[in-house]
C-alpha cells in the first residue's frame, strides 16, 4: 500500500522534473528530448513522458528536425510563448501602467490610467481592476490563457502577503492589491515593491544584467527607492524596507519628506526635488526659459520640460541636473560602499536625462569612492524605458512558471 507521504513525494518530484524540462527548453530550445536528458540528468523515458504532457497542454511545440547522430534525425522543441499570457502593473504615484505580454514578455497590448489627487485606497483598487479588464478586452485574449499578474507598486510592501503596507507620497496604508486582484480574476497575483520588480526586470530584460547574480537597480521619479539582486535573488530585509534609499538621510536640517523626516535623499534627488529648485531659483529673478516653455504655468514646469530646456542649453535647467545627479551620487556612493555591487542600473522618469543625470553621479562616485574599485563601479542608465517596472511585474510570475532562481527571500 502507498502511503499519502509517499504520493505527495511523487507529486512534488513530477513537478520539479516538469519545471525542470520546461525550463530547459526555454533556455536552449529549440533542443530534442535526448539533450533535454543529458543537461536536466533526467532519464530519457521521464524527459519523453513529461515533454508528452506539455505537448498536450500546448505549451511546447515540436517543431523542425536536427541533425542525426546516428539514428533518426531527432524532433526538436521549443516553447509555445502564445500558449499563456501575462499581466504585469506598475502602480506609480501619478498613474498606473499595465502590459499584457506572451511568455516571451514580447506585449501584446498596453494601457496607461492616471490617479486623481486626491485618492482613496478603494479609489486605487477600483481603477486598477478596471484597467486590467479593459487591457484583456483590447487584447482579446482568452481569459483561461492568462497566467497570473504581477504589481509594482511603490513604497513598503509585503510581498508574501501582497499588500501594501504604506505608500507615502499617497498617504495610503494597507491596501490588499493580492486579494482584490484574486477575487477578481481568479488567477495568481504577484506583488513587489516597484524598485525591487525594477530591478528583477533589469535582471532579466534590461541587457545590462544577464552577466551578473549581483545588482542595484534604483529607481528615480517623485521618490527613490533600490531594489537589491543578491545571488540573483530579491533581498527584502528583516522588515521589507531594504532598499529604501530614498529615505536615507542625506541632509540632517534638509526639507521635510513625504515620510514625515527631513533631508531624505529623495527631497534633494528626486524629480520633485528638480522641479521644486527650478521654480524656487526662477522665483528669485534667475534667467531661465523654462517657465515660457511651460505656457507660464510652473506647475507644467515637469521634468520633461526642464531636460529639453538643458538640451537647448539654459543654464538653470543645467544647473538642476547637475545638483540632482550629485546628490543621487552622493546616495549611490553610500549604497556602493554599504553592498559594494558590480553593477548600478538607474531607472524611473528622471532617468530619461540620460547623460546629464548619470555624468554628474558617476563623476562623484569616481572622486569619493573608498577603493579604486569602487571608483569604478558600473553605472548605467535602464534600457527598459517606461514599461520597466510593468516588465518586472510581469517578470515575477514568469520566475515562478520557470522555476528559476529568480524566486525571493526574505533575508
């Protein structure tokens, strides 16, 4: 007689040897089932078994023929990236950003709403789930195709709860994205801290982290916050803050921040922080063509306003990226000494500046580094573009289908 320890043993195995094959024909496909056997140690009946499953189920396909080793030329597989889909939300202090994209993140439709000020926990949940059902009717996918969803949001969040615990600039506590979203769709949702699924992107899609387990990616809009890759895992900390850099304290008698203590590195470094000097200096008679490119409405006066006014060469917009790149170098500079990564990519809206924001913090880290090697550390500017953090959001469900390493700790 077999007992139920013993069947739940099966169970997990098959599950393990299928995420295992899965996997293996996502990375070196197209690949016939005797290499699939050689590189996973699986033997050639449990790789010819569980490879005619996902035949079955449609997510492998078999496709052209290789070359023979001496018998009949073997059928090859690959995966059959249209088979499922997948969600992926970037919840930002102004908007909400949301992908549906195959298993490949190649995105099939794509949908923007923008948040009234001001907004109510049930405001948010309500125009998220209302945007990610229009995103599935523009892309008329079926809804038993879809995956899971994956959220991005900013500020602390407990990923194994998915609620998020506070977001300050929204002044919003406890919001339980996880099960409304469930409730809803009835598919698994992910959700993550917007920096930390940033990052988890970056390490999969951005081109910059393919070669290493080990990064920082930082992500720069209203706020700042860090997501930490270590051995190619999320690092959380004991309480969910890792990575909060943007409320490192940078400036002991500095402004007030949204988190209620003064000179956070996000009141100096962030795009508020850009505008807020702008309009400050302009106000005390500086020169400047930014306001006129604004429609003299300074509350136009954005980020997008005042980097093409410095390509044009005005000195205060200038001036402003340079202010802003040192002190976000300055933040850099501690995190680099604190985790001492090998590689620093930034994101968000102010990374948009390209050169005039990574010149000014580069050129810090190089004058204050501690070692020669920190001096040198790579910095570089996410080639994901807006859709980043919804690419990590989308990234967080897509680790746990491929049973990858990829999956988070708490510590």
């Amino acid at each position: 007689m077999i007992s139920r320890d013993t069947t739940g043993s099966f169970k997990l195995m098959k599950s393990m040897n299928r995420a295992l094959i899965l996997n293996t024909i996502r990375t070196h496909g197209p690949i016939s089932r005797a290499d699939i056997a050689k590189k996973t140690k699986l033997t050639p009946p449990t790789v010819t078994n569980i490879s005619g499953e996902l035949l079955k189920s449609g997510l492998i396909n078999e496709g052209e023929t290789g070359v023979s080793k001496g018998g009949r030329r073997p059928i090859l597989l690959t995966i059959n990236w249209n088979s499922q889909f997948v969600i992926g939300i970037d919840i930002g202090v102004r908007k909400v950003r949301l992908i549906l994209t195959n298993l490949k993140a190649e995105i099939v439709s794509k949908r923007v709403e923008k948040l009234p000020v001001p907004l109510t926990a049930d405001d948010l949940t309500g125009i998220m789930t209302a945007a990610v059902k229009k995103l599935i009717d523009a892309a008329e996918v079926d809804p038993g195709k879809l995956l899971g969803i994956g959220v991005g949001m900013h500020g602390i969040v407990d990923a194994e709860k998915g609620v998020s615990l506070y977001a300050p600039t929204l002044n919003l506590k406890d919001i339980p994205l996880k099960d409304v979203l469930e409730q809803a769709f009835r598919i698994p949702v992910k959700v993550e801290n917007d920096a930390k699924t940033l990052a988890l992107g970056e390490r999969w899609y951005g081109g910059h982290g393919p070669d290493t387990d080990n990064l920082v990616c930082v992500n720069v809009g209203e706020g700042i916050g860090a997501g930490i890759i270590f051995n190619n895992r999320i690092y959380h900390g004991n309480d969910h803050i890792a990575g909060e850099i943007g409320h490192m304290v940078v400036d002991i008698d500095g402004p007030r921040c949204s988190c209620g203590n003064y000179g956070c590195l996000q009141t100096v470094a962030g795009g508020r922080a850009l505008k807020e000097y702008v309009l400050r200096e302009a106000a005390l008679g500086r020169e400047t063509s930014i306001l006129e490119a604004a429609g003299g409405n300074p509350d136009e006066a954005d980020g997008k306003i005042i980097y093409e006014c410095a390509l044009k060469g005005d000195g205060l917009a200038l001036e402003a990226f340079a202010k802003t790149g040192r002190y976000l170098g300055l933040g850099l500079l501690n995190l680099i000494h604190l985790v001492n990564p090998p590689l620093v990519v930034i994101g968000g809206g102010v990374a948009k500046a390209g050169d005039l924001i990574l010149k000014p913090v580069q050129n810090l880290v190089k004058q204050r580094g501690i070692t020669e090697k920190a001096k040198r550390t790579d910095i570089a500017i996410s080639r994901l573009g807006e859709e980043g953090t919804a690419f990590g959001a989308v990234t967080l469900v897509l680790a746990d289908f491929f049973a990858l390493e990829a999956k988070t700790e708490k510590r």
